[in-house]
C-alpha cells in the first residue's frame, strides 16, 4: 500500500486524534482531582477556623501571660503593629482558646483600638478608639460566664488609658484596671484590686523610663506582670464580692 495514499493517512490522523484525545482526558481528569483537593482543604480550613470552641478567659498561665504582654508592650512603643497583632492572636488561641477566626478578630480590634488611642491628644480624640474597644469586649463576653456591658467595659479601659496617659497615680489608674477585670469576671475582691494595682505599677516603671528603657528594665516589667496575673489568678479563685 503507497504511503500517500488516503486511506493510510486517515488511519494514521484517526490514531493521532484518539492519542491527543485520550491526553486530554487525563490532563482534564487531573485539573479536575486537583481542583477538588483545593477545595476539600479550603473547606478544612474554613472549618477548623470557625468551628465553634469553648474560650475560657480564666485558663491562662500568669507565666505565659506575663511574656506575652512584655512583647505587647514593645511592640505598642515602637509602633509594630503587626507584631501587636501576632500577639494578641497568640494569647487568644493559646491561653483563651477561642477559634482562630474569633483570635483574628481579637487580634485585629485590640490593636486597632491601640493604633487609633496612641496618636490622639486629647480625650475627645481617643473616642476614636472606643468602637473597636466595643468590638473587642463583645467578642470577649464569649469567654465569661459573666453577663456584663460590654460598651462599660470598653469605656473603663479606655478611661484608665487616658488616666494613664493624664498622669494620674498608677494606684488611682490600677483600680480602674481591677475595674474593667472585675466585669469580665463577674468577681470583685481586694486581690483582684491589687492585681490592678500592680499592672499599673509596671506601667509607672516604663512610663518613668520611658526612652531609656534597657533589656533589664523590661525584665523587670515582666516580674510585675507575672505577679500580677498571679494575683488575678488568685483572685478567680478565691470569689469572694
């Protein structure tokens, strides 16, 4: 049979297109399994993200808690926001343990109540900070059997930021601390008092210090927040109003 004729070359083109046809199929088939995992890990992830959990706002170690903040500090005082942020997710998922949406939206509304207090001059001006404040503490309210307002929450801690801020004593400003604690806790006792009082201690130190703050000071920062969040846990157990 000669090369050129039709009958061969049909044959050959038919074989050509059912190859080409068949490799379609597969690279089809492929994009289609791939598609499909993507999805499958999407869905995964949205999942195990939102899927509701048990928070607990008295489940953290006064240790963990301590370094935590001390890097929150810093972080606030040179302006790294996104590191602000990292923080505060971390405490939310591992000393809280919302989900990791809820840690996000945490996250995002405590810092961005901090970006929106830092460059304000004047109380009017730090009202700016109050709607993600409101935001934060609702979401909060999830981790508490205790009912409270959650818009006088907000406007306690904004008021002993500002106080701070105004110089007032770290005694006057700390029992505005315990304050804001006590209605996240549903508990009101002298020993939640003086775990304000000593927070507010460490912030006098660093506010003393101010541009001079060296590694040994923010050491003895994090001492005063570990005794601090000690107390706190020692006041949550005690419940005495």
């Amino acid at each position: 049979m000669r090369s050129g004729d039709p009958y061969v070359r049909e044959s050959r083109t038919g074989r050509k297109e059912a190859a080409l046809s068949t490799s379609d199929t597969h690279r089809i088939r492929r994009r289609q399994w791939t598609f499909a995992a993507v999805v499958a890990l999407v869905v995964a992830a949205a999942l195990y993200a939102c899927w509701p959990r048990q928070p607990d706002l008295t489940a953290f170690d006064p240790d963990s808690m301590a370094r935590r903040e001390t890097a929150m500090w810093r972080d606030y005082y040179d302006a790294r926001y996104f590191a602000l942020f990292h923080e505060l997710y971390a405490v939310s998922r591992e000393q809280y343990n919302f989900s990791p949406f809820d840690s996000l939206r945490i996250a995002y509304a405590a810092a961005s109540a901090a970006r929106a207090f830092q460059p304000s001059r004047s109380r009017a001006e730090a009202e700016a900070a109050l709607p993600s404040l409101i935001t934060y503490f609702s979401i909060l309210s999830r981790g508490t059997t205790a009912a409270f307002d959650v818009r006088e929450a907000a406007r306690t801690e904004l008021a002993w930021w500002q106080a701070r801020r105004e110089a007032v004593p770290p005694v006057q400003y700390g029992l505005m601390i315990a304050q804001v604690a006590a209605l996240l806790y549903g508990v009101d006792n002298d020993i939640l008092k003086q775990a304000g009082v000593v927070r507010a201690q460490a912030m006098a130190y660093r506010d003393a210090h101010d541009e001079g703050m060296s590694e040994a000071d923010w050491s003895i920062i994090s001492e005063h927040l570990r005794m601090a969040y000690g107390l706190l846990r020692r006041a949550l157990s005690v419940r005495t109003a």
